[in-house]
C-alpha cells in the first residue's frame, strides 16, 4: 500500500486516554514533524513526545514507533497514546492530516486550500458539539 493512513485507535468520545493509529510510508517523517525531531526513534519502544502543531504544544505524549516489516500491518506505522480529550484528539488528527496533505503535489494552490478546508470540515463533523 502506497497511502498513509490515521485514525483513533480507541473509539470516540472523552476518555482518560486515546489511541491515534497511523500506518503507511508517511509514518515516520510525520512523526518528526509532530515532535520537531530530526532523529529516529528507536522502533518498538514506547517513548514520551511533546507533539506540535505551528501554533505550539498539543499535547504530551507516549509513542511507538514500529518499523516495516514489524509491525501489525506491515507497515511503517505509529501508535499515539494522547490525552483523551476531544479537543487534543482532534487537534492532532488536524495535524496529521495536514502534514500529510504536505507532502502531496497538487496541481494549484487552490486544490490545496480545497482539500485542507474539507479535511477540516470533515473532522469537526465529528464532534456533535461542534
């Protein structure tokens, strides 16, 4: 599989603790962007990470890191155990999806900004609240 994939891992709704999935060749150069790291981390150790976005601190966090072929599904994947707060889950998710949005070559900067906008729309549909 050539797309990078992220999800909860944990159900919805608030909780002491949430899980974010994300698998797919993306995995680790998302994982430096979130924790402004350059270095690897050691693949299948837990870590603790603060995880960023352009504004500042999300949230702290525990990671691992699992290298391909190791890995559930084969697959560069990460695992982040988050605080279960909605607002940090879908700050992160926001997150990760715009850098992944990053890394693809759109036609025109206004492809771009279309897909950024829908991705943001379609995350806070999941929030009955709003």
């Amino acid at each position: 599989m050539n797309q990078t994939i992220a999800a909860i891992a944990s159900g919805g709704g608030k909780a002491a603790i949430a899980v974010i999935r994300v698998s797919g060749p993306k995995s680790l150069s998302l994982l430096k962007k979130l924790t402004r790291s350059k270095s690897k981390p050691k693949p299948n150790y837990i870590n603790p990470y603060w995880l960023y976005d352009s504004k500042g601190k999300i949230d702290q966090s525990m990671v691992v890191y699992f290298q391909s072929p190791k890995s559930f599904s084969g697959e560069d994947m990460l695992e982040i155990n988050c605080h279960g707060s909605e607002v940090v889950q879908k700050q992160l998710l926001k997150e990760i999806y715009n850098g992944y949005l990053d890394t693809i070559q759109f036609r025109t900067e206004k492809e771009r900004e279309t897909i950024k906008k829908h991705v943001e729309y379609c995350i806070d549909l999941e929030d009955p609240l709003g």
